[in-house]
C-alpha cells in the first residue's frame, strides 16, 4: 500500500494524535506535513470504508504537489486518487467526485462547487487543509470547513502550518473554524526533531545607510509628516501613523465617506497620499533606487492623467519635486542601494566557497527581485533567475508553467540562485538549498519561518538577513524575532487550555467563549 516511506518518530506520534483527534499540526517547512497526511490518509480510508478524503491547499501548484506526492509513495491499484482544478469542466468533476476516494484541490472550486450543489461532502471521512494559518475570516477554507461540519457523517479534520501565527485571537480563530482537539507543535528545537536537521549557521549583515540618500528620506518624510499632522488636525487619526493603522484608517474612512461626509472624504485622500509617501520611504530605505524611481514616475504618470486629484496633489508638492530632483543626481553618480553590492559580495564568497552550492534570495518586491538577479547574473559562475507570482496590472510575472519551469531548472542546477517574492515562501517542492538571504527582514512570524525554513534540513545551511541601519528594517528584525517567540507561547498556552477541556469535559469550551465574545 505504501511505497518508500517510513515516518520519522515525530511524524509517528503526531500521525497517532491526528488519526483520532481534530489537529492543527505546527511543523517548519520541510519535515515531512505531506507525509503525515499520507497516514491519516490511509487510517480513514481503512476505517470509514468506503469513504473520501479531501486534501485543499491554497494554489493549484500546491496541489498538483500533493497529488504527485501520493501518487509516488501510494501503490497504483489503491484508491481512486484525482486532482480537481478549475479548468476541469464542472459537470465532469461533479461525476468524478462520485467514484474518487482521495481528492486534491483548492478551496476555490471545491467552494464553488458546494454553493452550486454540485455534489456534498457526505462521505468525506478526512479533510486536510495545508497552510492552515490561511482559514480566517472570508477565505475559502472557512466556508469549504462550514460545509462539512454540516454534511459529514464521520468527521475527521486536520491543519498542516509552519506557523498560525503570533497572535492569540487569530490562532483561536483558526483552532475554532478547524474545531481543533489538539495542537502538535514542533520547532527545529523540539528534542524529537533535532536529529533530522543540520546546522543552521545565522549572520546579521548590517548596511549603512549611504549619506548621499539623507535628503531624500528628510524630503519624504516632511511630506509623510505633514499629511499625518492634517489627520490628527481632523480628528481622523489617534497614536502612531505606520502603513498598517493608516490601511485601517482607509477602510474606516471609506465607509464613513458613502455617507457624503466631507471630512472623511478629505480624511481619505490625506490617507491615500500618506500611504504613498511611506511606500516610497520604504523602497527608499530597504529596497532600490530603480525601484523608487519607478514608482515615483508612475505618480507623475497617474497625475498626468488626472486620475486621482490625490496624487495630482502629492506630485505638486515642492517637496516631492525636489525628491525626485535628488534622486536624479544620485543616479547620475551610478549610485544604488548598498544592499545590491553586498548581496552580490556575499552570493559570490558562497559560490566561490562552494561552486556547486544553491542559494534563495527573498525580497518584497518584484522589481527589487529584478534588480538583484540582473546584478547576480554578472558574477562568473552564477545563474540567476526571478522567481515571482503571476502577471499583475503592468507588472512582470511568471505563469504557473513558467513557474514550474524555473523549480525544475532549480532543482537540475540550470539555475543556482533562485530570487524570490513572497511565492516562494509556501509549500512549494523547492530543493534543500545551501544558504537563504533576507533582502530585508519581514515582521511577519509566519513568514520569516516560511523562507527560514528553506535550507538546513538535509545539508548544512546559513540564513542570512540585510539590515539597512537606522531604517525600518531594523524594526522588522526585532518584531520578526519577538513574534516568532510569542507565537509558540500562545500555541503552548491554547494546546494547555484545550488539554485541560479534555480532563474536564465539563469545562465550557475557551474556543466557543471566544465565538460567543466575538458574536
């Protein structure tokens, strides 16, 4: 039944967790979640015959990696295994889900599908949601999860993460839409875990700020400033101004506006000039001068156009002008952000040190993504390539094919360093690579343990993390750090409290106190 596998003594003890109880399994990327679900897989098949399992995950790539994964280690004859995308015409999947007995999709079509009554989930025995940290608020899993809730007759679920995340209620409310018994949570400390990883070497590379930027960020942030100050003058804004409490700010305010109030109107045009301004600070600060520039040519190009009177505003500004002045001038002088170099410094010790060595680089942005494999690709012995989400609006994108072209690439040495935006963070088959860099650190927990997790599983790794001093990034780094921390207290702290529920049935459920406060 199963072929070349067999579970570590981690994966046994949780597989033996998960196969009687609802679980949210924590396990960093690259331990072997697929395989656990593979186990509980065939339990449920066993034991609920006959019977379907449903494994959803966020991308059709994703996906297609499961299924690929079960074909591989399941034996040919043993359950009708099918993978559900969109472009499978709904008519033909509502007659495939009658005979399948293990189904791999997204939560999109299997959603759709529901709504449409296409078919139910009677009979599924096990759903399985990778990347669990995603079933919050209006995502699919949710709704995919309310379904079977309802319609299931023997109900087993299951949530594979690196991370849920640091914050309490978030993660209460995926334990509470997963109908959670029990938290399995591993980390590359855990005692059973250690003797399967290798040795993760950690630098802090700190870059200066070049002073020749100073006037620039002085200029941007009289701007950012002064739009602030006409916000709090309003009444609109309280407490500290960042790009999250004014995205906030901007929701609050578009509601308020429906209602023809002429302050919030104006409130949301000072917010949307403000949010500019800071992404134009951020990519100033930890980012590239070509990106920058780019960005502030499209707001000249959108003023032009008279798209917003926002913006028409913004780009009057004397300040802006001179910004845009200043920034000429250091590019005339062949000038870049510090971190292009010293990415290439270090890319070219790691390839010098070891030639056949495979390197991811994770950055923000696409256009700093760009960047660094145009100046990567002019050091001998190196072959770079993007790896980047699809085609956005005018931006350069990779389709799904020509995403899996570049991992296959990866994976055969065609290509040996990978840049990549955020799609390289989830589950995706990437091989083991020797070291991972940080174009700028991320204060999310979630995502910092997504990219981290990418080397030092097989051979041993480095991570490496640029930090532009005296700027944003030296905020992320402490926040990245100090979430991470918090979020296995707070997993620690609700797997107690769900253990202490379970001693003392009669104990009303935290999980539910939470929805009742909520409600």
């Amino acid at each position: 039944m199963l072929i070349d596998i067999s579970p570590r003594q981690y994966q046994q003890k949780i597989f033996e967790t998960a196969k009687d109880r609802n679980t949210l399994v924590v396990l960093p990327t690259g331990l072997g979640k697929t395989l656990i679900a593979l186990l509980i897989t065939v339990e449920r098949l066993k034991a609920f015959a006959p019977s379907k399992v449903l494994f959803l995950a966020p991308t059709r790539p994703l996906a297609e990696q499961h299924y690929e994964y079960f074909q591989k280690h399941l034996s040919e004859l043993y359950a009708d295994r099918q993978l559900f995308t969109g472009e499978v015409p709904a008519i033909k999947r509502k007659k495939i889900f009658q005979t399948a007995e293990i189904i791999f999709s997204t939560p999109q079509c299997i959603g759709n599908d529901l709504v449409k009554g296409l078919y139910n989930l009677e009979e599924v025995s096990l759903i399985i949601f990778d990347e669990a940290h995603r079933c919050l608020k209006n995502y699919d899993y949710t709704k995919v999860v309310d379904f079977y809730k309802r319609q299931a007759r023997n109900q087993r679920i299951i949530g594979l993460t690196a991370s849920p995340g640091s914050d309490p209620a978030l993660v209460r409310e995926i334990c509470r839409h997963l109908d959670v018994e029990e938290i399995e949570i591993r980390s590359r400390e855990s005692s059973d875990v250690k003797p399967y990883l290798q040795e993760r070497e950690f630098e802090k590379v700190e870059v200066k700020f070049p002073t020749e930027f100073i006037e620039m960020k002085i200029l941007l942030r009289r701007i950012f400033d002064a739009q602030v100050d006409q916000l709090k003058k309003r009444g609109l804004l309280q407490g500290p101004a960042n790009k999250i409490t004014l995205l906030m700010l901007q929701n609050r305010l578009a509601s308020q506006a429906q209602g023809n109030d002429f302050n919030a109107m104006r409130g949301m045009s000072l917010t949307a000039q403000a949010i500019k301004i800071s992404h134009a600070q951020e990519l100033l600060e930890t980012q590239t001068l070509s990106g920058l520039k780019d960005y502030l040519e499209g707001l000249v190009q959108q003023a032009n156009e008279k798209k917003s009177r926002g913006v028409q505003k913004l780009v009057a500004m004397p300040e802006f002008q001179a910004a845009r002045i200043s920034l000429d001038k250091v590019l005339g002088k062949g000038m870049e952000h510090p971190k292009i170099e010293e990415t290439a410094k270090i890319i070219s010790k790691e390839m010098t040190d070891n030639p056949l060595a495979k390197i991811m680089i994770f950055s923000q942005f696409r256009e700093t993504s760009a960047s660094i494999t145009r100046r990567l690709n002019q050091i001998q012995g190196v072959r770079s390539a993007m790896f980047v989400g699809q085609a956005k609006k005018k931006e350069t994108g990779l389709s799904q094919k020509e995403q899996k072209e570049v991992i296959s690439q990866f994976k055969e040495g065609a290509i040996n360093v990978l840049c990549a935006t955020s799609i390289g963070e989830e589950g995706l088959d990437i091989p083991e690579v020797n070291a991972v860099l940080f174009y700028e650190p991320i204060p999310s927990a979630i995502r910092k343990i997504q990219r981290a997790g990418r080397t030092a599983r097989v051979v041993k790794g480095k991570l490496i993390i640029l930090v532009t001093k005296g700027t944003k990034d030296e905020i992320s780094h402490y926040v990245s750090g100090a979430r991470e921390r918090k979020m296995y207290k707070t997993l620690e702290q609700i797997k107690s409290q769900l253990a202490e529920e379970k001693k003392n049935p009669s104990l009303d459920s935290f999980l539910d106190r939470g929805k009742i406060a909520k409600a």
